[in-house]
C-alpha cells in the first residue's frame, strides 16, 4: 500500500472512530456533532467525567483583572450534592448581591478603586454611611474582605464564582 493511501485510509478511521464517539451524543441545534463537540468543549469533558452519575454543574474561568491580578479557577458539583443541600444557607450570599449599590461597588473594587474613601467620593453609591453599610453587608457575606485598614477586595476564590453569577443572569 502506498503511504499516501496508507494515511487516507488512517484519516478516514479517525473520522469514523469520531463519528462512532458522538453517535447518541445530540449536537446543540443547528451544530453537527464535530461543531458540537468544538463548541462545547467544557461540556463535552465534563460529560466525559460524569458519565457514570445524574450529572454536575461545572463553572470555570480565566480572569485578568484591571488591577494586574490574575484568577484561574474552576468549580464542578454533582447533581445530588446540589439537590440535597440547604439551598436556604445560600440565602444571605445571594441577598448581599441584591443590591445596585452593593454590585456597583463590587465592580469598582474589581476595577481597582479598593479604598473606602475613594469609593464613598462616588455620589451614586450614596452618603458615605450608606456606603459603609454596603461595604459591612458584603463583607459579612464573604463577597468582600479588609486586608488592610479602610481598603477592599474580592477574595480570590470569589472572583470566578461572582462574575459567572453575573454571566448567568444575561
């Protein structure tokens, strides 16, 4: 056999052996099964871990920050952990969120403005003892924390988690 059929013939296998691994696999609408796979790689590994339980809810990201600082981080539960926790304890995280003030604040100390001072010079975010109170209410939930006196930030290990709530809410 000659080698340029001898590598069609290895490159037709592959395709097929493909094809065979997505059989059963249904392609997002309007995909083919290989675009499928291409577009949802994060999905497909996932199915590829799971394949054996109910399913997993997996959340990733890659992040610069305005500030120089820099976040790789991923996060993937199972579906019965998820459905037999206290989804209640989630309640004051997810209220500390409920706020314009409170997200704008959060968006400017991702940004960089890390200073309360600073932050209470914004107008919109109200009088300085409002902001204060935000500030407090953040804290207390974990989405913020004082690493030094009168400044803010995003903990590292919620960053990923506070922008992929916000991706999911578009």
């Amino acid at each position: 056999m000659s080698d340029d059929l001898s590598e069609r013939l290895s490159a037709l296998e592959r395709t097929v052996a493909d094809l065979v691994e997505q059989a059963g696999k249904p392609a997002a609408p309007g995909l083919p099964s290989a675009a499928h796979a291409e577009v949802f790689w994060a999905l497909e590994g996932l199915r590829s871990r799971v394949a054996e339980t109910s399913g997993a809810v997996l959340y990733t990201g890659v992040v610069d920050l305005p500030t120089g600082e820099h976040y790789d981080w991923q996060f993937a539960l199972h579906l019965d952990e998820i459905l037999a926790a206290d989804w209640t304890e989630a309640a004051p995280v997810l209220n500390a969120l409920g706020h314009p003030v409170r997200l704008r604040l959060l968006q400017k100390i991702l940004s960089g403005t890390r200073g309360a001072a600073e932050l209470a010079e914004d107008t919109e975010l109200g009088t300085t003892g409002q902001v204060y109170h935000h500030l407090r209410q953040l804290v207390a939930a974990g989405w913020l924390r004082v690493p030094s006196r009168g400044q803010y930030a995003v903990p590292g290990d919620c960053v990923v988690p506070l922008l992929a709530i916000l991706t999911a809410t578009r």
